[in-house]
C-alpha cells in the first residue's frame, strides 16, 4: 500500500475549548475509536489557559448536537449554568436612542409560517393592524419573550418545546461536559500537554507534534483548534488569513460578569443586543450571573471611552468588578483544509458575536468534517475541495447576514453607522439582494446555496424588524387572501394570549429543571 493511499488511522486535534471539544464529539462519535477498525482520536489541550469564552449564546441546531453526542438535556442544565434562548431582541438597532424613544425587534427561533400560507405580503399591506410588528404577526415567541416567559413546561419532554429555544450557557462549564462526555462516552484520548513544535514531513504534511510534557505525538490528521494563534493551518501549512475588518469594523470585546441583585432577578428567554454609538452590547442571563460584553470598533472610540459606555449600561455595579479585554481578528483563513490538517473555531475564522455565530459556526463546520470525512488518505484531496468550497460559502453567508444589521441601520450618531451603510464596504452579493427585495418579496429560491448559515426567515425577521421597505404594489392582484390573512394575524394574538397563561418563567422552569430534572424522549 503506497503512503498516500494510507488508511486514516489517528486524528490529533490540537487545542479544546468548546470548538475542540465539539470537533472531538462528532468526529469520535463518527468515526467510534473503541470499535475494532475505529478511527482513534486524540485531543492535546495546553492546561491553565482558559477559554476566551465569549460564546455563551446557541442556536436551536445545539440541541440536536447535544442529543446526539448523548447529553441528556437535565444533565446539561445542571453542568453549564444554563438558561433558554428564544431568540435576539435588538434594541436601538434602528434609531438613534432618545430620553423618550427606544425601539425594538425579535429575531426569533421559531420560524414564520410560510410554507401553507405566507402573511409576510398581507402584513406589508398593513392587514395585521396598525402598529403590529411582524415578527408579532407571523409567530407566537415575540410576545412570550416580551412576557419574560420560557419556551416549555417541566412536562414537556427533553429537547422538545412548544416555542423553538437554544439555550444561554457558561462557555467553561459547556467545555467541562464535552470533554466529559468524550472521553467516557465515544472514547477520545485526553493529553494535557504543550504543543512547543511541529514536525512536516517530505510532502510537506504535519507528521507530529512535540510536546513538552507527553514529547511526540504523532498522527494521519490534524485538526487545528488552537484559536486566533492557527499553530497548525495558519503559522506551520501557511494557509493566509483572509481580513474582512472592511466590511464588518468591529476589533474588540470588553467583557464583564455581574452577579444578580436578588435570587428571584428576571432572566430573558433572548440575548438583549443593544446598539451603541460604535458598536453594540451583549447581555446575556445566565442562571447565577449575567455576562456582558461590549462589541465595538477601535477606530471609531477608544478602549476608555468603550469600557466608559459599557459600565454605564451595566449600572452602579460594574464598579465592583473587573473587565477583559479581546482582541478579534475579523474575517477566515483563505482555506480550512490543507494537506492533512483542517482548521475549526477561531483557527478556522470569526466574524463576531451577533447572532451567536461564533458557537453555531463551530458546530456546523465541526459537524460537515466528520460527515464527510475520509477513510483513506488517497481521497483526501477530494474531501478537502469540497470542504473548503463549503465553508467558504457559509462564512460569507454569515459575513452578508451580520451586516445586513449595519447597512439598514438608520443611525447616525457616529462615522461608525455612517461607514457601515456605504455601498463600498458592503459585499455585492448582500446589494444585490436588497435591491431586488425592494420590489419583490424575499424568497426560499434567493438561497440557493445548502450551506448558507442563515436563510430566508432569518432575513424576513432582521428586514423587517428593521422597516425594510418592499413595495408590493405592483403584486397586490398576487395576494388576494385578504380575509384568510386577516383571521391569520387574529388566530396569532388569541393563541400568544392563551400560551402567556400556560408558561412559567425562564428562571422558574430552569429551577424546576435542576430540582426534578425533564422527561427523558
């Protein structure tokens, strides 16, 4: 057998965190390193260096990970300070903040309903009711979430619910359980150790690594998780990093914990996004503690001025406890996949964290390397094409979605507002889109790509949240259903008005959680 038909038999992932850990998950789960003719795995993590931490928000798509990686939704709960996520509630995303106004939108988990009947065109024509917002017209999780309700009941069964709901977690505690996990359950090899070199071979592929406390560690398949430093993919294969600073401008996140006031403090069943006058802040509930975090560009504001601004979001009690500041390296690696080595996480690239992007790529890209994944080394190649042709397009789906929030922001209390809804540092294919939807509705078919991250309803949610104009005049005669829309939006308030009286609240449900745990599916 030649070398470079070689059966994959070692993968040496390089790094943990949560996307090392996921990486480790779904490739073991996949590839069963106790099986016979298993693939083996192994993770090398650098003890004593905390994870950065910033992603403490997921998507639905979590969920689904977590059941299948074996983690019962109890068990969960109980590891990783956690709390439901229903959606984002953008506040002042559109206008310029005043003493008297402060708008507001959802962009929810749960879906419109536009497969049977689509009420967007019958909301654009203002047969919700004046003054109805559309993601209150076409979904019931608007109005719960204003309610500070949670997606479920104790008696709904584990990772179901009767509104769709990620969760807000504790990024370190969420590492501890994936590692747990993978290593008892689906058989990863765990070293803590250095990684001080690393070793190519005469084709110019990584042969192994030296460690300063375990030596050499050799492997077939390297995984570069390492974070911003790319040890692997990035500084060793020279794979060059691709900035996208020009299109989205934000450089830095000053973080910050805050403990509840009192034991019974409401926690939202969303991640609170609030713009600022050069960026925006996060606020996320968890069940012991808030985390905050300040996103905002260094050319627009100082690091003083940015810490100034997030202290006075948080309150009097900011004063009491320490920020960090991180550094981000805006934009993705020009490939993910090189000779033997892929790249996932931060390694593999970071845009920022609206819409929690930063978990949800992770786990998608961690999820299409073990689907695909070779068996032999003499296919590889192949693999990777399709691979890096894949992840390009779901990073840039994720660069046109995070800055549609910029571009249709009608602020302009700052050049940073003004600059982001140039024509210039947005992309063509984000234009392009807008210009059509200006006379047309959006549509599944605009989304031609499987791998675009976010798709039509996530548009029809951020478009008209942010008042989107879509002058549909010239098709009215195509929606003629006025009275079937009109019990439409009707049926939608009863029904939001009942399900208020079924729920509990997001910490009342959590508390119940740990105290009785969730029936198993």
């Amino acid at each position: 057998m030649q070398a470079k038909e070689k059966k994959i038999s070692h993968i040496v992932i390089v790094g943990g965190g949560t996307a090392g850990w996921l990486a480790a998950s779904h490739l073991a789960k996949q590839l069963r390193p106790n099986a016979a003719d298993g693939v083996k795995v192994t993770l090398i993590e650098s003890p004593n260096i905390p994870t950065i931490g910033v992603g403490e928000g997921t998507v639905p798509m979590m969920r689904n990970t977590l059941k299948d990686l074996g983690i019962t939704e109890t068990e969960f709960f109980k590891h990783c300070d956690a709390t439901f996520k229903q959606g984002i509630k953008f506040v002042d995303w559109l206008d310029n903040p005043t003493n008297e106004h402060s708008s507001y939108y959802h962009h929810l988990f749960d879906y419109p309903e536009i497969d049977h009947f689509d009420a967007t065109p019958y909301w654009l024509k203002g047969l919700a009711g004046e003054g109805r917002s559309f993601a209150d017209c076409v979904s019931l999780q608007g109005i719960v979430c204003d309610a500070e309700l949670a997606p479920k009941k104790i008696t709904t069964p584990e990772y179901e619910g009767i509104t769709s709901y990620g969760y807000h977690l504790d990024a370190n505690k969420f590492s501890a359980l994936l590692t747990k996990n993978a290593v008892e359950r689906h058989g990863v090899q765990h070293i803590k150790a250095h990684v001080e070199e690393v070793c190519l071979n005469d084709d110019g592929e990584i042969h192994s690594v030296i460690t300063k406390e375990k030596g050499e560690i050799s492997g077939d398949f390297f995984v570069d998780c390492t974070g911003f430093d790319c040890l692997l993919l990035g500084k060793t294969l020279g794979v060059p990093f691709v900035d996208k600073s020009d299109v989205l401008f934000v450089d830095h996140a000053l973080t910050i914990q805050i403990p509840y006031e009192s034991e019974d403090a409401t926690i939202p069943s969303y991640t609170i996004s609030t713009a600022m006058e050069a960026g925006w802040i996060w606020d996320i509930g968890l069940l012991e503690r808030r985390g905050v975090g300040h996103v905002y560009s260094s050319k627009y504001t100082s690091h003083e001025e940015a810490e100034k601004a997030l202290r006075a979001y948080v309150g009097p009690m900011a004063d009491k406890y320490p920020t960090r500041l991180i550094p981000m390296n805006i934009g993705h690696r020009e490939k993910f996949w090189h000779k033997n080595c892929a790249a996932l996480g931060l390694a593999q690239g970071f845009v920022e964290p609206l819409e929690a992007t930063g978990l949800l790529v992770f786990d998608a890209t961690a999820k299409m390397l073990a689907a695909q994944f070779p068996t032999q080394k003499n296919t590889m190649n192949i693999v990777a094409k399709q691979f890096n042709e894949r992840i390009k397009l779901s990073w840039e789906s994720v660069i046109d979605f995070v800055k549609l929030h910029y571009y249709l922001s009608r602020r302009d209390d700052n050049q940073f507002w003004l600059d982001n809804r140039k024509a210039e540092t947005t992309p063509d294919t984000l234009l392009e889109r807008l210009e059509l939807w200006k006379t047309q509705l959006p549509n599944a078919l605009d989304f031609y790509s499987g791998y675009e991250i976010f798709k039509l309803e996530n548009y029809l949610y951020v478009l008209y949240g942010m008042e989107f104009s879509t002058d549909i005049e010239a098709l009215s005669h195509r929606y003629p259903e006025t009275e079937k829309a009109k019990q439409f939006f009707s049926a939608i308030e009863k029904a939001a008005a009942k399900l208020k009286g079924d729920l509990s609240s997001n910490r009342e449900l959590v508390n119940k959680i740990l105290s009785f745990g969730l029936q198993k599916v």
